[in-house]
C-alpha cells in the first residue's frame, strides 16, 4: 500500500503600507494601503482569490464529489482567514465547505504566521492558541498535526508538539538529516517518544510548486499520467509520498495557462488508477504507519531556497534588527492589554515582512523580488520600522497613562479615605477594547511638527517616556 | 570642418588575431587636472585597454600634464597647429555659449594675445585638428569621449573612414535637466550620434535619453557601465569632530551645485528632515551656477543653523567629509551614471541617489528615491538616520558588490564593440 499525503497551505499577510517617519505618532493603520500597488492588500486578496482560491476550490470540490478516495489537508495562517472573512467571505465558504466533507484535514499552525517560536515561545504558545480557537469557530474542527512557518522545523519544536498533544509534525525531507533514507516514510523526531514527523518529498513537491510552467525543465510540460507514474514508482521503497506546498502554486504561482487546473483536475484519477494506491490526511497517515527510525534536526531547517534555512528571513542585519526590535517589545506589549496593540504587533511578526528585506540576490533572490510588494528591500526595512516605531509610541503611551493614573488614585487615597473604585487594577482585555479612550470620536489636530520637542521625543523611541499632547487628548 | 568629405568605405583592416588594436581616442579632460568624472573614466578605461594590449593614441585638446601609458597627443601642439594654448580648464559642463579666455597666438614682445571664444568655437578647432591628426596616424578605430569630442570624433571618421564610436558621458538633456536644452550642443549630439557606428552610454538611464530625445536607433547604443575600484581606504583624521560631539548627524551632498544635480530638492527634503529632528546636520560641498540660489534658498527656509556649505572639496578633505558622514545625497535630477555614492561607499559611508541616475541601475544596496519625491526622501533620510542597521548592511553589501563593477569589465565590453566594427568593415 502507498498512500498520497497532498498538504496546501493558504497564507496572506497583511502588508506594512508606505508608512514614512510623518507618519508615526499620527496614523496608527499600518496595513490599509489603498493604492493600486501590491502593498493593498484587498487588492490582493481580490486578485489571487480570482486567480487561485475560487477556481482552485471549485475543482478540489469537484474531485471530493467524485472520488470517495480523494482527500488532503490544508492548512490557513489566521491573518488569510481574517482577509477572507473581510474581502472575500465566498471563499472562506467554499474552503468550508471542502472541510465539511470530513476529508480535509486543518493543521495546526501559529495565527500570525510567525517565527515566535524561535525568540519566545510563550508568545509562540498563544498564537498557536489563538489560531487553535479560530479554526474551531470557522470549521468545527480542531488540528492534531503541527506545521509551523515556512515549515521550519527543530528538535525542540517537536518535543514542544508532543507535550502540546498533537500526533504529528511536518518538516522538510532534506538529506542532511536523512542521510540514505527515504522521506516516504514516516519517523519519530529525536528526544519525542510518541509524536511522528511527516517529510515532505521535495522532489515531488517542487516539480507541481515551482517546475510545472518551466519551459527549460526537461520534463515540462508535465503531464498527470507521468506525474502519478512517478509517485507509483515509490510502491515498494515507501508508504507515504508527502506532497506539500503552498496553495496558491494553482493559479499564481503556476498561471491557469500552465495548465495546472487541468493537472489538478486528472491527477487523484491518474493516482488512484494503480490499485494499491490511495490519499491520506496527515492524521490518518501518522496513525497508519509506523515511524521507521528517528529524525534529528538539531538546527532550524525549513522548506525555502537551496539552503533550507532561515536565512531567507533572518539573514542579514537589517532583518534581524527588525525581528529582534519586534520581539524586544513583547513585555511592554502584553502588559497593555489592549487588544488593538497586541494584535497590530503580532501582525507586524508575520514572516513575509522579513522576506521583503531579504538581500540574497543570487538564483534564490530572484524568487524574493518576485514575491516582494516594496521595490527594495530597504523600503520593506523602513516601512516597518517606521510602523513600528509608532507601536513603540504607543505601548509607551499605555504605560505613561496606566503610571499617572496609579499615581493620581493613590494621592486620591491619601487626600480622601473615600470608597472610591480601585482605579489600579487592570482591566480585563474586553473590557479595554470596548471602552476605548474616551473622546475618540473628534478628529485629532493636526500634529504641532515644527516645535523642537516633537523630533526629540520621536527620537527616545522605543522608551519614550514624555508625556504627549495628542495622543492624550485624543 | 569638411563634413561634405564622402565617406572612403574600401577599408582593409590590417586586424588579425595577433596584431594589436589601436584606438585613437578624443577626450577633453585627463588626470591629474581636477574636473569631473569624466577624465577620472576616461583614464581607468585607458588604463584597462592599455593592460590588455590594445594601443591607445589619447587626444586632448590642450597640452597638459597627464598619467599612465597612452600615446598622448594635444590638439595645441605646435606642430601640428600653429598657435593656441587654453590657460583655462575648457569645462564640458559649461553652457555652450559660455566663453574661455583661449591664447590666440603672442604678440611680437612674447606677451600672450587672449581671445573670447565660445565652447563650441573650441570643440570645432579641435575637430579640425582631429582631421590632421587622423590622417598622420595609423589607427583602427575611432573613440571619442562627451559632446565636447564628438566633432573631432566625426571628422577624423571622415578624414580616415575608420568606425566610430561616441562615448555619452553626459547630454545637454541632463545638464539642463530636462528644460532650456542648449540648442546648439544638442544639435552637435544629435548630428554626431547620426554619424557614428555605434554610440555607447553608461547607463541605461542615458541610453532611453539618446534614444528618446536624440533619436538615435536603439539597436546602435550599447550600455557599458562605469566602473569603480573598490580600494581600502585609510581612516583619516576626523573632520567636523565637534558637530559629532554634540550628537548631530552628518548628511552630505557632494557635487556640482547646478539644476542638474538637484540640489534644491535636497534643502527642500532637508526642510521636512529638520521638522521632524533638529539635530541633522547638512553639508553641501561643491560650487556652481546655482550656488548663490541656493545659499539664498537655505536662508529663505530659515536652515542656516543645519545646512552648511563647505566649498569644492578635494582629495583628502573631500575624503575626510565621506568618512565624517551618517549618510551621503545624491538628489540629481538626471545623472547619467553617478560615481559620488560608489566613492563614499569606499569610505564606509551610504547613500542615498535618485532613480533618475545611472549608478542606481548597479547599486542594489543604496536608498533610492524620485528626485521630485521630497516627502519620500525627507522619509528615507530620516530613517535611515534613526535605523543605523539599514546603513551598515548598505556599506557591507555594496561595498562587496562594487567588487563586481570593475573597468575592466567596461574595458572587456568596449573591445568587443571595437572588433565587432571591424569585423563590419573587413567583410
């Protein structure tokens, strides 16, 4: 018996817009691009949901509908399904449906499609968290395999899935931990004792996610029937071909007129023609097979480039200085409780604005221009940085009112021995979020630029500490 | 000059595989005088052919001193022309109605006789003397380097029938930035381009202007980029040591002061930038036409106390001034190719440029802007200020890419345009 293992994975980020040094301390929208550029990410959403999610469901539905055998599994970032949910509810509906077949299988994965695990997993815990509560509301459903942003992979990761109950982890099947092994099989991640580990076969994956519209490929164009050939070929030095790859290679990445639907469309068929061959979820795979030996990745390793790192996010200084500023705020952040600043800082830890200041310009940077929405990587850089110089701003603002108010109440307690409320205690998450700052409602004044203090203060972020007009009054 | 001169076609070149190339090249400017970059070009170019072999006869329109090995002739020579000898650098940049004092000859006490003459009255007496000179030579091929060179590059074409090749350092489109084109050095372009076998631009900013404006046909312009050399520099003595002290911030402009290099739109972003940190610093080093404008421009928007101007600065000041700033300008309106960020790349400092410049097409690791977009480049200087890391990955980056950009490559690309006319002529 061989079985398919065919993994989608679905992701949008919200793009930082144009945001300019003007900007900060006056414009808190970081992701509402309106251009006709590819920072808008409606825009976005509108085009690739054409291209790809709607033409791309219909004919997944059509093969469930038509072969009982077919099945996959999927898997979403929070912040697509929160841009489904406002610019294209269709297709948040054809993706439910697909799941209520009970033959498509969601992961499990971090809502904001981080790297948190790797600078602080707390953070990690709740976004995994988060996105776990999210695809019960939407699907029903709760995840028991693991894969994590852009697949990348370690040891502790593992251990961190097994403790958490999942089954399963995914990972790239790279010969550096493979050694002469198959990825076809399924094994067990060092240090872990129950959870297995699913390999991607790259191979097989990247011929349909990168290979398929490429002229100079030998083998283009490529046809189902060779295709599922190929995966008959493993019948016998293996039990599970781990197709992974990123939804959208149907129809953006690999264009319609690749004629990728049209492979789509015959493949389960092509597959399911030799008789001992079938589909699996991710779960069923993991339950059927016995893991085969043990996978060591001691180093972080993912699905990306010619290196299978990090590198791509985290390779220069300009990246790293801007995920470490991110991740330097995470006390200051959470201790606000205010649901609007954590959520614009978990979105500012995305990967893909990393990506956009990646600088590695040989064969494997020329995929990042083609992915980048900015025109150089020192744009993406500024823009972020700029936005999040304005969170700093704000998360110091919180702090400075949350002081002058412990300070007030307590000269309060002193002046009166009064039953006054107990100002101090912080209040709750909702609570916070539905009783914004009180005259929000007027228009704020147009900032007092030209004053010498404003470019001082602007200046002491991230640990501004200066009381402000504005946002006070605002 | 003769320009109704038929064109003798029946040319044999004695080229082979073995026997080496001679070039005979026009230029206005060498080193070591002082100008531009376009003798500083000129001169590595020279350099990198001479290397490979291939003989370099250097034209110049005035007796100079100059370097390297290459066959050097002036224009001036008494031999070869009477009189005339320029006491004045005959700047390529000028208008072409601008007038140089020229000694015309000596009076019979030996006291210099000096004459107005206009730039154009220049390039067409050395035109005239490219025709003596290029029927007493033997070469293969033709080069001439910027307008001032075209005509001499013309009629030494006609005087010999040898290809030619017109180098586009710069065009009357971009020193004028786009308005009051000068009508009689484009009209000396356009013509030149019209005669010559190919035309080479250094960037492909330039080559959309020959094309576009002076309708050359595009498949006669080659793109040869410059090159640079990518030369460990010494720490100097700091300079501006007390401005640092006190935490201000150095952005430095450093060029000519001309409508061409944008310099307004650099006070006006440097306006925006002060708004916002008071603690930036601007250095304009350089002088030209728009000097006066722009001082007064400075005082008008109240930044005398942030904008400071410090002169043409050379060699080891100008140096000291690269390694003294946080960040270096280049907000040129049209720029053909641009050497100023590669020169402060080469003393750790990074730039930002213009997208309406010839180095942005070959440095990724620069900030780039619109010249027009203010707002944008009061943005990026302003972060790139506060963001040090984007200024030290800018430097480490593109100071390994400049290692890339070497004149030999330009030296490489320009003998294959050389055989490739020969090859036209012989079959």
């Amino acid at each position: 018996m061989l079985t398919v293992c065919p993994y989608f994975h679905v992701h949008q980020p919200y793009r930082v817009k144009k945001y300019r040094v003007f900007d900060i301390g006056n414009d808190t929208e970081y992701f509402n691009d309106s251009s006709e550029t590819d920072l808008n990410n409606r825009r976005i959403i509108e085009k690739v949901a054409n291209k790809s999610y709607r033409p791309t469901n219909k004919i997944l539905k059509e093969l469930l509908d038509t072969h009982p055998e077919f099945r996959f599994n999927l898997s979403f970032s929070g912040t697509v399904l929160d841009q489904f949910e406002a610019y294209a509810p269709d297709v948040l509906e054809s993706f439910q449906e697909l799941v209520a077949t009970g033959r498509v299988e969601i992961l499990a994965d971090t809502y904001h499609h981080s790297l948190a695990f790797f600078y602080s997993v707390p953070e990690f815990k709740r976004q995994v968290q988060k996105h776990e509560r999210r695809i019960k509301q939407l699907f029903g459903v709760k995840p028991r395999v693991f894969r994590n942003t852009e697949l990348s992979y370690r040891n502790d990761l593992a251990k961190w899935c097994e403790d958490n109950g999942y089954l399963g982890i995914m990972s790239e099947g790279w010969e550096k931990y493979l050694g002469w092994r198959s990825p076809n099989y399924v094994y067990r991640p060092a240090g872990c004792s129950k959870i297995k580990v699913l390999l991607k076969n790259y191979k097989l994956s990247d011929d349909i996610a990168f290979r398929f519209g490429n002229k100079e490929w030998v083998d283009y164009p490529l046809n189902a029937d060779t295709y599922a050939n190929w995966i008959h070929a493993h019948h016998g030095d293996g039990q599970t071909v781990n197709l992974f790859m990123d939804y959208e290679s149907f129809g953006e990445h690999q264009w319609e007129d690749t004629g990728i639907f049209d492979f789509l469309r015959i493949l389960p068929e092509m597959v399911l023609r030799h008789p001992d061959t079938g589909f699996k979820t991710a779960t069923e795979t993991v339950e059927a097979y016995e893991a085969t030996g043990e996978y060591d990745v001691p180093d972080i390793l993912t699905w990306a480039d010619t290196d299978r790192d990090l590198t791509a996010w985290i390779g220069n200084d300009i990246q790293r200085d801007a995920i470490e500023a991110t991740y330097k705020m995470e006390e200051m952040v959470m201790k606000t409780r205010k649901r609007d600043i954590i959520e614009n800082w978990r979105k500012l830890q995305t990967s893909d604005h990393f990506y956009y200041m990646c600088t590695k310009w040989s064969n494997d940077g020329d995929v990042h221009a083609y992915f980048s929405p900015y025109q150089s990587p020192y744009e993406a850089y500024i823009a972020f940085m700029n936005a999040l110089g304005d969170l700093q701003l704000r998360v110091s603002q919180v702090a400075m009112e949350r002081e002058l108010k412990q300070q007030a109440s307590e000269i309060n307690k002193k002046a009166e021995q009064t039953n006054y409320p107990d100002v101090t205690k912080p209040p709750d998450e909702k609570a916070t979020h539905e009783a914004p700052e009180p005259q929000s409602t007027q228009e704020p004044e147009p900032e007092p630029r030209r004053e010498g203090w404003w470019g001082k203060l602007i200046n002491k972020v991230p640990f501004f500490k200066s009381p402000r007009q504005q946002r006070t009054s605002s | 000059m003769e320009g109704t001169e038929t064109l003798n076609i029946h040319i044999i070149s004695r080229l082979s595989a073995q026997t080496s190339m001679r070039v005979l090249t026009f230029g206005w400017e060498f080193p070591p005088q002082k100008n531009g970059g376009l003798g500083v070009a000129c001169h590595e170019l020279t350099k990198e052919l001479l290397q490979d072999g291939v003989e370099v006869i250097f034209v110049l329109p005035k007796t100079q001193e100059t370097i390297g090995d290459a066959r050097f002739l002036f224009a001036d020579d008494e031999r070869l022309v009477k009189v005339l000898h320029a006491d004045v650098s005959l700047l390529p940049y000028m208008q072409g109605d601008s007038t140089i004092d020229v000694i015309v000859g000596y009076d019979s006490e030996g006291k210099p006789i000096i004459r107005s003459r206009t730039i154009i009255e220049e390039a067409h007496r050395f035109a005239h003397q490219a025709a003596i000179i290029a029927k007493t030579e033997e070469f293969d091929v033709i080069h001439a380097h910027d307008w001032t060179s075209y005509l001499a590059g013309v009629a030494a074409k006609i005087a010999s029938g040898k290809p030619l090749i017109l180098h586009v350092h710069a065009t009357s489109y971009d020193q004028a930035a786009g308005n009051n084109v000068d009508p009689a050095i484009y009209k000396i372009e356009k013509e030149s381009f019209a005669m010559a076998d190919k035309v080479v631009t250094v960037s492909e900013f330039t080559k959309n202007i020959v094309v576009n404006k002076h309708h050359a046909p595009a498949q006669n312009v080659e793109v040869v980029y410059n090159g640079c050399h990518m030369n460990e520099t010494a720490k100097l003595p700091p300079t501006l040591a007390e401005l640092k002290r006190q935490g201000k911030k150095i952005v430095l402009y450093h060029g000519r002061i001309s409508i061409q290099k944008g310099v307004d739109h650099f006070i006006r972003a440097a306006r925006r930038v002060v708004d916002v940190d008071p603690d930036v610093v601007f250095i304009v080093s350089g002088s030209g036409d728009m000097l006066t404008q722009v001082i007064e421009q400075v005082g008008a928007a109240k930044l005398s106390n942030n904008v400071k101007f410090a002169g043409a600065l050379w060699d080891e000041e100008r140096d000291r001034m690269y390694q003294a700033a946080d960040l270096m300008v280049m907000p040129s309106v049209s720029e053909p190719f641009g050497l100023v960020p590669l020169e402060a790349l080469q003393h750790g400092t990074s730039s930002l440029v213009t997208k309406q410049s010839g180095v942005a097409e070959v440095l990724t690791h620069a900030l780039k802007v619109d010249f027009w977009d203010v707002d944008e480049m009061a943005n990026q200087i302003l972060a790139s200020l506060r963001y040090p890391a984007v200024r030290r990955q800018m430097v480490a980056e593109g100071r390994e890419q400049m290692r890339s950009m070497s004149w030999k490559v330009a030296a490489q690309k320009m003998q294959q345009l050389y055989r490739s006319l020969l090859q036209f002529v012989t079959s």
